[in-house]
C-alpha cells in the first residue's frame, strides 16, 4: 500500500508568489485532511472533505489559502499570495471513517519555507 | 489556556529506564484520546488510543482522566528506538474529525 503521497516533498518561493501543494489519499479513504505544523503552533487542522465536499474549513487563516478535492484520489491547498509566516510543515492524511472509527494516516509532508 | 497541554521535554533517560508523559485537556467534552509518535522530520503516527479503563500494548501503558481531564503515557523499559516526539492528541465530537494535537513532549533515550 502506497500510503499518502504528497508532493512535492520540500518548496522554496519568494514571498508573493503561488504554492500549490498535492495529496492523493489512500485509496478507498472517504475523508481528507490538511492539516499544518510549526514550532510555534504545533499541529493543526486547516480543513478537511468528507466524499471530496469540504465539512469544516474554519482552520484555514486567510482567504489567501484555499483547498479543493476535484475527485476522490487528489487534493490541492493553495497560497496566494504567500508570506514568510506561511512556512510550515503542510501535512496531508486520510482515513476511511471519521476519527473515533478509523485511524487518520499521515502523507510525509510538504516543508515550505517563504522567503 | 491551550486546549491540549503538554510538557515539551525534552527527557533525557537512559535505556531501560521508566518514563511517564502527561497531558491535561481543557474541554470537558472531549469524547476520544490518543497518543500519537512523531519521529524527527517526519509525519505523526498513531501510537495508541487511549481508553477510560486505561490500555496497554506491550511497554506502553496509556491512562485516562476525565475527572481531572488528564491524560498519561508510560513507558517502561526504554529502548533507544523510543527516541521520538509523543503528542497527545483529543477528540472533540464524534461528529467531526477535528483533532487537537498537543505541542508534543520529546523523548531521547541515551544508551
């Protein structure tokens, strides 16, 4: 089993620029989430889909980030324009039931670093 | 206050020794807890969950709290491989998937 697969793996922009960070769950999955770690903060939920619908997005920061899930198998989390601040470990997981029922799996995440 | 709180460490134990990691939890609501592993650089992993009557698996033994909203990992007989970040995590409702990641205490086994 492929697990979660994230890409790319390490992104370095300038500030200002467009980042698009990849996901594609464990096949089978039926929810997805984005989640971001950084030493400040720790780890948290910015959004997650249940059947490739957004339930909750309250964790997202800005109308500068936003997620989509076009089909069952890919996910996408978009910052425009980034900022030095948005450096993070961007991780994405999956699970085949809400947490409680199954366990979420981790994809080995994204490092973005803003200059 | 945070909503999962944890002392960050790091502890410095020798191989073989007996460590236990805390966590309070603010919400007394909160329905499901798990510890999770986090190895240097790499993605969380779930290590266990954590039940009322308290659970083990082999040289881990994970309690809960609710009165106090308290939850502990222990961990005997260390190995150097236990060298990693330990994050409790909770489980606000059911009816979501959002889990409240504690900063994480970090562990170094010394041989």
């Amino acid at each position: 089993d492929a697990g979660v697969i994230q890409s790319p793996r390490h992104e370095v922009t300038e500030m200002g620029q467009e980042v698009t960070l990849r996901c594609k769950p464990i096949s089978g999955h039926d929810y997805l989430f984005w989640y971001r770690q950084t030493m400040m903060r720790g780890l948290e939920l910015l959004i997650y889909f249940n059947n490739n619908v957004p339930i909750d997005d309250s964790g997202m920061p800005e109308d500068r980030f936003s997620a989509k899930m076009p089909n069952a198998s890919f996910s996408t989390l978009k910052i425009q324009p980034s900022e030095p601040r948005d450096s993070a470990v961007y991780f994405c997981a999956s699970s085949l039931g809400l947490v409680g029922e199954d366990t979420q799996y981790f994809g080995p995440g994204t490092r973005l670093t803003v200059l | 206050r945070k909503e999962v709180e944890q002392d960050p460490g790091p502890f410095n134990v020798p191989e073989g020794a007996t460590v236990a990691f805390n966590c309070t939890y603010s919400n007394s609501a909160s329905q499901s807890f798990f510890w999770y592993r986090q190895d240097c650089r790499k993605e969380p992993k779930l290590l266990m969950s954590v039940y009322s009557s308290g659970n083990e698996d082999g040289r881990f033994t994970a309690q809960l709290n609710r009165a106090s909203q308290y939850i502990s990992l222990l961990i005997r007989d260390s190995k150097l491989s236990d060298s990693a970040t330990y994050l409790c995590v909770v489980l606000l409702s059911s009816n979501t998937g959002k889990l409240i990641f504690g900063q994480g205490t970090t562990l170094q086994v010394k041989p």
